[in-house]
C-alpha cells in the first residue's frame, strides 16, 4: 500500500470571479516574507546520536520491524538499493518507505543561518510531532516532539510514557519539545517565523488514543475519538473495524459530528494549540502559526471556532489551509473566519499552463486574464498572504516539473500525480538540462514579483530533481557533502551516463538575488498589480508593483528568442535592472528594453 497524503484525483480551479464586501483582516507579516518548506528527515542530521533504531519505525508502513536495516547514507545514489535493503527481497518503493536519513531538529539550527542568508521569513515545517513513518503524518500525539528529532530519545520516551495524555497537568517538556521551544527563539532572534503542521483530521495507528480503544474496546474512555464500525465481539461475531482516512487502516479518522470534530479530541487539540503557541503563557515565544493538512477533510464549524480560539492566543497568528479542489469549495474558507491563506496549488496550475507545459500553452493574454481571476476571488488582503508554491512535499519536484513539460497537466490533479511517478514510462527521473533551470529562474522571478508570498521548497534553490512522492523527497544537498552520482533507475537499470549531485550555486544566488530584492521592495508585497505590457506575438509579459512613491516594473520574457519592447514613461530619466544592473535610457518619455531570451527584468527607476 502506498499513503498519498493531502491530494486526490479531482478537476483543479474552475475560476469564476466573484464580489466580497466584508473586511478581512490577514497578519501583516505574511505579505512580506519569502516562505522555505522544510521536510525534517530529509534537511539536516545535525545530532548522529539521536537517530531512528529500527523499533521507532513500528506502526508505519510497511510494517516490517524485522528485515536487515541501518540509516540510510544521506549521500547515496537514491535508487540504489544499500546491502541491508537486498536482502529482504522487495522493490525499491518498499525500501524508500523504510528508509529514514537522520534529519532533526538541532539540523534545522544548525541550518538557520543558511535559511537567513537565501533571505528567507518564514519556515513551514512539515509534521514535526512522536511519529513512526517518515513524514509523520501519523501522529502518535500532538503534545510531544518526536523523540528522535530531540537529543535525549530514550529519555523522551520515559518521560511520555508516565504520563496521563488525557491530562495536560501531566504533560512535561521533553528534550525534543524543549529543542523545539529552542528552534523557535533561534528563528525569531533572526526574524524568521515558523509555522507548525497540524493534522487533525487523523491519527496514527501508534495514537495513545487510539491504541487505548484497541486495548479496552467500548471500555476506552478514547472511544467516542474514532469512527468504530463494529467492536471486537466474539459472541456477536464481529471483529474491530474502524474508519480509516480515505479507506487507509494506517490513519484512523478523528470522528466528526454535525459540529466538526467531536467534544473529547477538540479540546486536546486545543490544548496542544495553546501549547505550542505559548508555551510558557507569552505567545512571543511559541509557533507563529499553523498549516492545517487535509483542512476540506473537517467541518467548517471546527475551523471557525478553532480559528477563534487560535487568534485569542496570538491575534497576528498566521492559518494557512490545504485544500486543493474546485475554487468554489476553496472560497468558503477564505471569507475571513477560517484561514488567512491556502497553499496556492491555483497560482502554481495556471503558471504551468504559461511557463511549462509546450503543448497547448497557454497564451500571454491568457496568462494575464486567469492570473487577474484567481487574485480577485478572495475578500480584502487574502490575495497578498497566499502562499505561492510550484512544488512541494506532495508533488514532483520543481525543475523535474520542466524536466518533462508535457508529460501530465497540473490542472487535472489525479492524472498529473499519477504521471508524473517515476513508475511511468513516459516520466524522465533524470537531471535538468541548463536551458530547463534557465527556465526555473524565469518562473522564480515571477513568483517572487507576483501578488503573494513566494514559497521555496527545501532544496529548489540548489537544484535538486525528483518526481513525485516519495522521490520529491531526497536529502537536502548540501555544497560541503561530496554526494554519490545518481547511477541506478528506479527499476535496477544504470542509467547511460551517470549523473552528478551537487549544489548549483548560480541558481542558489541567483534565488538569494530576488529575496534580497523583494525584501527591500515594499511594492513587491504590499504594491497593487497593473498590467503594462501583453504580446501573444512576442510572448512578453510586463506589470508593474506600486506602493508609495516606489514602483518595480516586471519584464517576462516567455519566447526562446531575444525581445525588444518600448514603455512609456512620463517621470525618472534612467530604468536599471535590479538583478544584473543593466540600464536603460529614457528618451521622450519612451524607454526602449532590450530582453534576452527566457528572461525577467526587475526595473527600477534610478536617482
């Protein structure tokens, strides 16, 4: 069995516009800060003393605690099999289930400067709390750091283990927890915030919860926590059987009312906001906020009065949602009494659409229109705060995305998760030519122009490929690790001529370059959008960011061929490219641009 988390086969953005009227009121904060996605197993093993046994594997998929294993070499070929992983005699997807790299919290301090230095504001880290599998979607409980992320594992486990879960006076601050509380102030003493992962649609088969009601059955004080469908009772001849999350046994459903989630899981879940959003009682030192998983899989009811509870803690806190689904099931959570933001999946279809896709692309015109829809639908600021991503821990990789531009269209969302695996034939798993991260830097600089905060994945910046999950989710590389050439296909075969793995350090400036500019451009955050320029004949593509008196007028230069355009300009005698310094002369209130082929010009006005 595989466990794709978070996305399922559905027809993405159908865009209609609509009018809102009500004020809405989003942090401010978020308009202004560049995003990185981090995936804790894979970012940095920081603390070798802490890694995963075999035994902290128990409960995950696939459920073998038995076969030969060891952590797996952060810098080994991804798809070939290590010694101990032949021996069991599966595939290669069997193993990456298995596989754990030893990425932790103390990595991410340790990394922190790094994340500073690409100008980076803000961290997502994807789930954090006791888990068995890789991704820890899992949750043993909210209320705990995972052990191995922490310095003190065994004595993390004790501790947890004496206390009553159902009472938070029982609760104590672990090792992990109390590395977290660390991570935090690390962050914020570098203007960084963090937002937690909070699934709370399901847990893990591991749940304190959720083993209780498998120990006493009706007797569990958990069991009105999951949907059971039949008790085990030998005299009524049925078996225990309960409601997964989409049919999967591995993610026991938290069950829901006609109010959301049920009396006895919402206040923990309340306790464990509170818990990590002021954990002392100032929310100045806990999470920032929070991305919900799965958010569409909840009642509204829950996320309204959860949304309350959240803001009474911090009323500057940040909830960004997953929901990828039709734009008019999007909306009703984006009227400003549920979430600020989703993770926008909308701005990343309709950019593939422009950028990527070479069959059926989409025009300038096109671009344009879908792009003014998409940022019109929501109420007051929503637009500016939408986190925009082209990838993430959910989808293939970025660069692999232009790698093979026409293998899937993101719009269609099943057919483009399923295609873009490497199982499929048609899929090209191996490294991105120069021309494809030329086009990467294109599409960077859009997002980092555009309406909305732009959102790294880790490792974009350096480069990395993969396709979807779980290949989207290799280690970080890193430029001080000498990284094994990827040799091996996914199904055995060597490929013709190995390939490098390394840090590409002109994109990871050129990505540091564009967090530096938008981070001293006010207008690129908080500036209105105008359209000033659209050639379908040329494919150029040209808007302006205003806020104040400052203005930024973006080039998109979407052709294959070198383009030259004429602006009108009534004020400033001088334009200049805030990325390469390149001027441009103005004459007669007309500037003549000269772009070179896939390229974008950030253009300010001198003096």
């Amino acid at each position: 069995m595989k466990v794709v988390h978070g996305l399922f086969a559905i027809t993405l953005f159908l865009i209609h516009t609509h009018v809102f009227s009500q004020n809405v009121v989003v942090p401010e904060w978020a308009k202004q800060v560049v995003w990185y996605q981090i995936f804790p197993d894979r970012f940095c093993n920081g603390d070798t003393s802490n890694d995963p046994a075999l035994a902290d594997t128990r409960g995950s998929w696939p459920h073998d605690d038995t076969s030969a294993w060891q952590l797996s070499p952060w810098t080994s070929d991804w798809y070939a099999m290590q010694p101990w992983e032949r021996e069991n005699g599966k595939s290669i997807w069997y193993q990456l289930q298995r596989r754990r790299y030893g990425g932790d919290l103390q990595g991410i301090i340790n990394k922190l400067d790094y994340v500073k230095e690409l100008g980076i504001g803000a961290i997502y880290l994807n789930p954090v709390f006791m888990a068995p599998s890789l991704h820890k979607y899992d949750a043993a409980m909210y209320h705990h750091i995972e052990p191995t992320f922490g310095p003190d594992p065994e004595g993390d486990k004790k501790m947890i283990a004496a206390e009553d879960p159902s009472d938070p006076a029982t609760w104590q601050w672990t090792s992990a927890d109390k590395l977290a509380l660390q991570l935090i102030d690390e962050c914020h003493k570098r203007n960084i915030r963090i937002i937690f992962d909070g699934v709370f649609n399901h847990m893990g088969v591991n749940s304190f919860a959720f083993q209780d009601v498998v120990k006493n059955q009706q007797a569990s004080k958990y069991k009105d926590w999951f949907t059971i469908l039949s008790w085990d009772d030998p005299a009524a001849g049925t078996t225990f059987k309960y409601q997964g999350w989409f049919g999967v046994p591995d993610l026991p459903e938290i069950r829901e009312d006609e109010n959301g989630i049920v009396d006895g899981p919402k206040q923990y879940i309340n306790a464990c906001t509170k818990r990590w959003m002021a954990p002392d009682g100032k929310s100045t030192n806990g999470i920032d906020g929070w991305r919900l998983d799965v958010a569409f899989c909840i009642d509204h009811d829950f996320w309204k009065s959860w949304r309350v509870f959240v803001k009474s803690i911090n009323p500057d806190a940040y909830l960004t949602a997953e929901v990828i689904d039709k734009i008019e099931t999007v909306r009703p959570y984006l009227e400003g009494d549920e979430f600020d933001a989703v993770m926008n999946y909308g701005f990343a279809v309709i950019a593939s659409e422009f950028f990527v896709n070479k069959k059926d692309r989409i025009t300038v015109t096109q671009f344009d229109s879908l792009l003014h829809e998409l940022r019109h639908v929501y109420p007051g600021d929503i637009s500016y705060v939408m986190q925009n991503l082209y990838d993430s821990h959910d989808t293939q990789r970025f660069t692999s995305y232009l790698h093979n531009s026409d293998v899937a269209r993101f719009r269609t969302w099943g057919d483009y998760f399923n295609k873009t695996k490497a199982t499929n034939p048609d899929y090209n798993t191996g490294k991105p030519t120069e021309a494809e991260y030329r086009q990467q830097k294109l599409m960077a600089l859009f997002q980092f122009t555009y309406v909305g905060a732009p959102m790294i994945y880790y490792g974009d910046e350096t480069g990395m490929w993969g396709a979807n999950d779980p290949d989207c989710r290799k280690p970080m590389v890193w430029g001080d690790k000498q990284y094994d050439d990827e040799v091996y296909n996914w199904d055995g075969s060597k490929k013709a001529i190995p390939e490098q793995v390394n840090t590409n350090n002109n994109l990871f400036d050129y990505y540091k370059r564009l967090a530096a500019i938008r981070n001293i451009s006010p207008s690129l955050s908080l500036g209105e959008i105008e359209t000033v320029l659209i050639s379908d004949k040329q494919d150029v593509y040209v808007f302006r960011r205003t806020y104040g008196s400052e203005t930024r007028i973006i080039v998109i230069n979407n052709s294959n061929e070198k383009q030259t355009i004429r602006l009108t300009r009534n004020s400033g005698k001088i334009l200049y490219d805030l990325v390469t310094g390149e001027m441009f002369d103005v004459k007669n209130n007309m500037v003549e641009i000269t772009c070179p082929p896939i390229q974008g010009l950030i253009l300010a006005q001198k003096g």
